[in-house]
C-alpha cells in the first residue's frame, strides 16, 4: 500500500495517497454538512424546547408513558422526527421536578399525566403549531428542505465508499463523474 497514507493500509483511502485522503474529507465534510442543515431525522436534531412542547401537547390530549410519547411524535410528523429515548425521558424527568406533570406506576411502566400547572402551561400555548407540525411542514417544503439534500448525502456516501475501496482507476473514474455532476448542478442555475 502507498506510504504516504496514514492507517492500516485497509482504512478510508487505502492505497490512494494524499489525494485518496483529500477525497474522503471532502465527502465526509460535504456529508456532516448536509446532515447537519437538512437532514430532519439524521443529524437535524429539535431543540429542548421542541421536545418539551410535544411532550406537553401530546399529555394535554391524555396521559402517556415514553414510548407512546416517542411513537406519538414520530407518527404525527410523518415520519420527519423520532426524538430519542436520550431526549425525552430527561424531558419528563425535567416536567415532573417543575410540578407540571405527574408519574404513576403501573406494570412497570411510568404513565405520565399534566397536572393542573402543566395544564395552564399548554392552556397558554394557545394556538401555536406543534412541535411535529413544524418538523413535517419542513419535510415537504420541498427539494430545498428534503430531497436535495438526502440525494446530496447519498452521493457523498457512494463516493466515499469508492474512495474507500475503489482502485486508483475507479477512483478518478468517480472524480470525473462527480466534476460533471458539480458542472451540471451550476448549469441548472443559469437555466432560465
């Protein structure tokens, strides 16, 4: 394998030199970047805040343990957002040391309920979307919000996976193709 890359010789641009290696830093700077602007369920996390209303919204409706809550949420933004067990059981933690909501135990699972304080709370909320709400709307705005991005990110995952294993022929095989596809996407915009 070539030398002048760094790792086991089996690693991310194996045998490509410093050009191999360039490539694989773009894609995965190109791919984090994609993810982390765009992408609703990879890396386009809601904020605290988010989670905290939905919560609260959802338990105004009727009371729920985690797993309703997560599975509530997920259903009714289409798919777009599935907070994790990591956010929103602190979440409730969080709602429950503020009085605004209640635990009970029943089959070993914690159903949770508002209280009358987590009632005025929602109650104050008013009309405002929900959390879910805005995560869906973001969802089907578009190419500009769903679809150009995930194409993005799936181009740079398959050039990444040619950096990775390709043979150096294969490799400038797939620059070509992708200096194509850059010259293309400029030319779309000088179209009309």
């Amino acid at each position: 394998m070539n030398g002048s890359f760094t790792g086991d010789g089996f690693g991310f641009g194996a045998g490509l030199g410093k050009a191999g290696s360039g490539i694989w830093e773009t894609m995965e700077q190109l791919r984090d970047e994609f993810e982390r602007r765009m992408s609703p369920r990879q890396g386009g996390r809601m904020g605290r805040g988010d989670v905290r209303a939905a919560v609260l919204s959802l338990l105004a409706e009727k009371p729920m343990h985690g797993y309703q809550i997560i599975s509530e949420i997920e259903q009714r933004s289409g798919g777009s957002w599935k907070p994790s067990p990591g956010s929103v059981y602190p979440t409730l933690q969080l709602l429950a040391d503020e009085g605004l909501i209640t635990a009970e135990e029943a089959n070993g699972r914690k159903t949770y309920a508002l209280t009358d304080a987590g009632r005025e709370e929602t109650d104050a909320a008013g009309d405002r979307p929900a959390p879910w709400q805005t995560s869906a709307s973001r969802s089907e705005a578009g190419p500009r919000a769903g679809a150009l991005p995930k194409a993005g990110v799936e181009l740079a995952q398959a050039a990444a996976q040619v950096a990775r294993s390709g043979s150096p022929d294969q490799v400038q095989r797939a620059v070509d193709v992708l200096e194509e596809a850059r010259r293309k996407l400029y030319s779309i915009l000088a179209q009309d």
